[in-house]
C-alpha cells in the first residue's frame, strides 16, 4: 500500500492506533482456521471508539481499501484472515460493558467484550448470557454475533442470533446505524439485525450489542454417560428427546477424542467407555430431569454417573478444550456440519467410513442436541501432498453426505474464506445472487472483509 495512504489514516486517529511493522502485522494476519493462502495485511488499527470506527471506514470507502474486522481471532473458517492489500480492523480495545439492565434483563456492550467477562457481570444480577462457545473465556462478543456462534448450551437456548436484540453498525462509508429493539418483541420493518448476525464482517462493522440475558438456573445435575461406541452414545441423544426432557447441555465426544483428552489432561475417560454423552440439566426441574436421563441412558446400555460439581465443572471444561490446542493446518481440519437430529447416528457412521476409505484420521465430537457435529479429519505431515489430497477427498464426502441428509456445511463456525467450495453445494445460484445482491446494497465498492462468507460473481 502507498505509504501516503497510511499515513493520512495515521492522521486521523490517536498515536500509536496504526502499526505496520511485519512484527506488528504478522500476529493478525490469521484466524485458527485453515489457510488457504497467506497474506499478510497492509496495516493493523486500534481502534477504541465508535468515531474511530467512522473515520477508518471513510477512509477506506474513498481509496478503496479492503478491511478485515477482527476480534480475538478464534475463528476456526478463515473468516478473520487477511486478504491481499487489506487493512485489519482491530475491535478488541472496544471492550466496555455499557450497561446491565436487571429488569429488563438485557445487556448493553461494545464489540471487543470477553463472553465471560460478560456472565461475570450477569452473574451478579442472578442472570447470564445464554451463548457459550467452548472459546468463551477469550472470544469477544463480536466475533460471536460475526458467526451466529452456538455453544454448549445450545441445546436450550439457541445460538447467538437468538440472544441480540439491537446492534451498532458502521457500513462501509462509515455511516452509524442502529437496528432492533430492546425489547424481546419486535417486528417492525425487515430484520437488519438477523440479517447482521452471521454477516461475518462484509455487511458492517458491529460497534455495540443488546443482548438478551436468561435466569441463571436454580439449579443444574449433570451426567456422564459412558457407552460402548459413538453410535450407542447418538441413539442415547434420541431416546432423551423421545423422554421429551429438553437438557440445557448434551455433548458427544467419540472415543478418539476421549483418548487425545486423556493424553493432554492426565484424565482417564477412554478407560471408562467408547463414547461419552455428557449431559446436564438446570432449573428448578433439573434433578427430576435428570433421573429421566438416567433411566433412559442406562435402559440403552448406558453406564451413567452423577457428577458432584467439581466433577462435573472438569468434564464440562475438558469438552472445551477438546477440539485440542493445536491450530488448524493444511493436515488437520475440523468441521461444523450439522444434520437433522434423526440422521446423527447414520451420519457418524458414515464419517468412519469415509475416514477409513481415504485412509485418514478421525475423531467426533458434537453439540449432539442441536445436530451441529465437529469432525477433524488428519493426516500425518509426513505424507506431504499426497496425504493432504485424500484429506480433501474425505472432507468433500463428509460435507456431500451431510448435504444429502439435509443438512449444513455450517453450523455455528461461519463460511469464512475455508467453506467457499462447498456453499454452492448448499445454496442454488438464485440465492446466491441474491446474497451478492444484497452485499451490494451495504458495501457497494466491496471492501467489507472481501472473499468471505459468500462466494463472488463468475
């Protein structure tokens, strides 16, 4: 970039706000998903208020700069990667908790807030935010309203778009708008802020999020359910369903990821079972509850224990943690395909299949009440280009399988830069019209975090 151009950004904004060093870039340059190949950004800004934000996107709407927004960069889709000539839009340092409104239970905070520093300060008030993403404790509110994140608690309620009311919004000529409401109904004119949720980035820039806050739960019973392969552990998620108890949390992990668990933690899951259903219950009903899950579980072969809280918060912890704490490369790809509940058991079997077909890696772990699944295939690095083709084989086959059982290529993750080839099997050309359409209506000279989330005109 001509450094004249970087210097009349450097004007507009306080000292120190604009870094262009390779030390400085290079740390922003990526997310945790997949690169596809590697850019490194022309600058990197701070920025810590919502004029700020107008004034780099003035900016950049008049010499046609490419902006990437980024929060913490715990993207796993490449949604926060850089792009070639871009500017990074840094949002972390917007990180105030504007207001916590108890009656009307509703928060008010900036972009760059930590999801739990969020429910810290719910918490104080008997209330949390629902969405909880195993990255919560360093992932920021936008990045989660950027993906429509989900989280452990999906099960019960929902995913991000079903906890904003209102959002913020730079566009890309810098104009400040305000959608929603802050009341839980609301209906009138189109709904910008579902629109928003999800965007990734290339509609606008979120400045400030309205959440709605639950009831912290009165109380919560959490089980451990130990079965001898994958397959038992998914038909257990629909027996529950049939029991028609709704768990606030009901997790799956395959006894591969158990194994790497046991590996990096020092615990001792895999000698327990094949599989592990973990789920947990919360309410005023939470222990009625639970007593049903029991007795369903352990009717399908189950070896079901009660987790006293301890327990219960270190299991909780270690399915957080169990995408592991590698970063994504070109050998390892985890994914977040989603199916309709009836088809899990059908399609983790297929997934082994698939994985022994092509003679890579395996391990499944899933949000199992929602249908949202993470597969990570791997091949050893060792095996170089060959090795990585037969990953690209069994990822096409597992994201055509999900496709024609009628699901997503994309549950809570996004399609960032990674999932591009594969929207086009999901979405019918008209639609996809219609999505440039209207990022055209928003970013008309296309600067908005550009090759993400929708693919580009032929």
């Amino acid at each position: 970039m001509i450094p004249e151009l970087i210097a009349g950004l450097s004007g507009l904004l306080p000292a120190g706000a604009v870094k262009t060093g390779a030390f400085d870039v290079e740390p922003y340059a990526r997310d945790q998903g997949p690169v596809l190949t590697l850019q490194s950004p022309s600058a990197v800004v701070w920025v810590e208020t919502v004029e700020q934000v107008q004034e780099v996107l003035r900016w950049a709407h008049t010499n046609r700069v490419p902006v990437v927004p980024r929060g913490a960069g715990t993207g796993v889709s490449g949604g926060a990667h850089a792009t070639t000539g871009c500017i990074v839009l840094n949002l972390e340092r917007m990180n105030r908790i504007i207001a916590v409104k108890p009656l009307d239970e509703i928060a008010v905070v900036e972009p760059g807030v930590i999801n739990a520093d969020l429910n810290t300060a719910a918490a104080r008030h008997g209330l949390m935010y629902a969405p909880d993403p195993a990255s919560y404790r360093i992932s920021t509110i936008g990045g989660n309203v950027a993906t429509n994140a989900g989280g452990l608690r999906c099960a019960k309620y929902g995913v991000t778009r079903d906890s904003i009311l209102a959002l913020d919004v730079v566009l890309a000529d810098g104009t400040l708008i305000h959608t929603g409401v802050q009341t839980f109904k609301g209906v009138a004119g189109y709904d910008l802020t579902s629109l928003f949720v999800g965007s990734e980035g290339t509609l606008g820039i979120v400045v400030g999020v309205t959440v709605r806050l639950r009831y912290l739960p009165h109380s919560e019973q959490t089980l451990a359910a130990f079965f001898p392969n994958v397959q038992a552990a998914a038909a257990g998620v629909l027996a529950i369903g049939q029991a028609r108890v709704q768990p606030a949390i009901m997790e799956l992990l395959d006894g591969m990821t158990l194994s790497a668990l046991d590996g990096a933690h020092g615990s001792n899951l895999r000698g327990r079972g094949g599989a592990l259903l973990l789920v947990q219950t919360d309410g005023f009903g939470a222990e009625a509850e639970a007593a049903v899950v029991r007795t369903v579980l352990t009717s399908l072969g189950g070896t079901v224990d009660s987790q006293d809280v301890g327990e219960a918060a270190r299991l909780i912890d270690l399915r957080r943690h169990s995408r592991g704490d590698e970063v994504d490369d070109e050998f390892r790809v985890g994914e977040d395909v989603a199916v309709p509940r009836s088809q899990l058991v059908h399609y983790i079997a297929q997934l082994e299949r698939v994985a022994a077909d092509h003679s890579v890696q395996l391990k499944v772990v899933a949000h199992a009440g929602d249908g949202n699944l993470h597969p990570t295939f791997w091949v050893s690095a060792r095996e170089g280009v060959e090795g990585v083709a037969r990953l690209d084989l069994a990822l096409d086959e597992s994201v055509r399988l999900a496709l024609d059982l009628g699901g997503t290529i994309t549950g809570e993750h996004g399609v960032g830069q990674y999932k591009l080839r594969w929207l086009p099997w999901e979405q019918g050309e008209q639609v996809l019209e219609l999505q440039r359409q209207i990022k055209d209506v928003f970013d008309p000279h296309g600067i908005l975090n550009p090759g993400k989330a929708i693919t580009a005109r032929a």
